[in-house]
C-alpha cells in the first residue's frame, strides 16, 4: 500500500533543506538527510526535485522572488532612483536569511553550488542592470561620466566580490555587509543628479 502524501510536501521538503543549509552547508547537505528531516522516503524527494542542486536553486529563487515582492513594496510605483533602489536592496537582502548567510559566510552555506552555475543568469542579470544604468542616464537622472557597462561591472564585481569576501578577509558579520553595502549606495549616489539634464 503506497503511503499518504504529506500535505505541503513540496514545501516541507524546501524548508528543510534551507534549515540544513543554513546549519551545514550545501556540500553537507544530501537528499537523505533532507528526507530524514521531512519524514519522508527518499525517493519522495526526488519525486520533487531532480537533484540537491535544484533544491537550491528553488530555494535561492524562492528568496530572490520574495526580495522583490518586498523590494517593490518598499519603492512603490515611481521608477526609484539607482542609489534608493540599491538602498532598498541591502535592506530586503538583510531581511532573507538564506541570501544573508551566503554573503556571510560563501564557503559553507553556498559550496560547491556557486562552481556549478553555469546557465547565464548571472550574464542575464547583469545585461539587464547595464539597460537600467544606461535608461536612467537617458532620463538625466544619473550623470552619464561613467559609461554603462563599466559602472554595471563594477556593482556586480563587487557583489561577486562580497560574496567570496569572508573567504579571503576573515570573517564577516551581518553589520560589516550592511555597511559595505551600504557604502556602494552612497558611491552610487553620488553619480546621480539632483535634476534631469
């Protein structure tokens, strides 16, 4: 006789894996142990996902989908500025716990994960901030003496760069990436003008 289905199972499963995450690591983590933690089979994990990679991947998803909802939320209507936009993106980030403790601390809760990322979004995202720099130059709202590209490379550089920061400059509290973060919103805001041009 099959067993019942857990409700929420899809769910449960997420939440447990972000849990281990959060407590292991992503190298650390297996699909055994997230279904040890949920109380289910095994192969009642893989009915849901195909590996421990697509586990993360919803799960980093999940968050990126939530910081935006509470990212429009907090921005309203109005095309926000580049440094408030940025602003508000340390704020949401600071408030979603997996995508804080990956900054924190890349080696663990990330792992071999990151190596592993090789379908473009990171390329996408970025083509994406170049075309909203290059919009808001057009606008007037930000002076256009830095040119697109290079000033969108440098805000992803130095994401990419915070996320691998703790590895290479000792430990990092969840204040020392707020303030950094911070610190690029103030850079950034001083390429915006204070009217069109």
């Amino acid at each position: 006789m099959p067993r019942p289905l857990i409700p929420d199972r899809r769910m449960r499963i997420l939440d447990a894996a972000q849990a281990l995450v959060l407590a292991h690591g992503f190298d650390a983590m297996s699909i055994q142990t997230v279904a040890t933690e949920v109380g289910i089979a095994k192969g009642a994990v893989y009915r849901e996902f195909a590996s421990k990679r697509e586990i993360l991947d919803v799960l980093l998803t999940r968050s990126m989908e939530r910081m935006n909802v509470a990212a429009g939320q907090r921005l309203g209507e109005e095309p926000p500025s580049l440094s408030r936009a940025y602003a508000v993106a340390v704020d949401v980030l600071l408030d979603e716990e997996l995508m804080t403790a990956a900054f924190l601390d890349d080696r663990a809760v990330l792992g071999s994960y990151v190596d592993g990322v090789t379908d473009g979004r990171y390329a996408e995202r970025h083509r994406a901030v170049v075309a909203w720099i290059a919009d808001l130059q057009e606008q007037g709202s930000l002076s256009a003496r830095v040119a697109p590209e290079p000033l969108a490379l440098a805000l992803s550089a130095t994401t990419i760069g915070l996320l691998t920061a703790a590895r290479h400059l000792g430990p990092l509290t969840r204040a020392d990436l707020q303030a950094a973060l911070e610190a690029v919103a103030v850079l950034v805001s001083s390429l915006e003008t204070a009217t069109p041009q």
